[in-house]
C-alpha cells in the first residue's frame, strides 16, 4: 500500500513537471523572434539576447516586466501577445551573454 501511493505520488509530480517545462520552447521563441520582432528591432536575436545575463533576464521574467523590457530595447514594437512571452523568455534565457550558447541563425 505505502509503495503504490509512494508511485502515485511521484508520478503526479513526473506529470505536474513535466507539463510546466514542456509549456516553452526554446526554438520556437527564436521562430517567433524572427518572424515577430525582428524586423523592428533590426538586430538579429542573438544580439536581442545577449543585452542581459541569465540571471538579470530571470529578474526580469519573473517580475513580469518582460514585454516591457522588449519594448525598452526595440521602441519600435507596438504589440506583443502574452501568450509569445514564454517562448521569448525561453530563447532569450538561452543565448544570453553569459550562457556561452550561439543560435544557429537568427
């Protein structure tokens, strides 16, 4: 009995994880960057990216300034759609200055 709600448990956590981290997507805010925001912040993302450190792009996403810290760096954006945030924050996250990772093309 102690070992099955011990597995029920943690496969309620496997699943409640795995559905936040599976919720954005790294490549697929390089794709929204590119078709989105590139052209009007006329700078390539890895550029966009590398404006911050891990650490001060996490600050930023956390206290959910990040659609406002995008239109500080490319004052030509107008709207940006929430749902786009996540996938931003992710991509950003990933190529930031001190992250050492380069995006194949942006």
């Amino acid at each position: 009995m102690n070992k099955l709600l011990k597995s029920i448990l943690l496969s309620s956590l496997l699943l409640t994880l795995g559905s936040t981290i599976a919720s954005a997507d790294v490549m697929k805010g390089q794709k929204l960057f590119t078709k989105k925001l590139k052209k009007d912040c006329n700078m390539t993302g890895a550029r966009m990216a590398s404006k911050h450190s891990q650490d001060e792009w996490e600050v930023i996403n956390d206290s959910g300034a990040l659609e406002k810290e995008i239109k500080k760096i490319c004052p030509k954006i107008k709207n940006i759609k929430e749902k786009y945030l996540p996938h931003y924050y992710d991509f950003f996250y990933e190529y930031a200055n001190d992250s050492g990772n380069i995006p194949s093309c942006s």
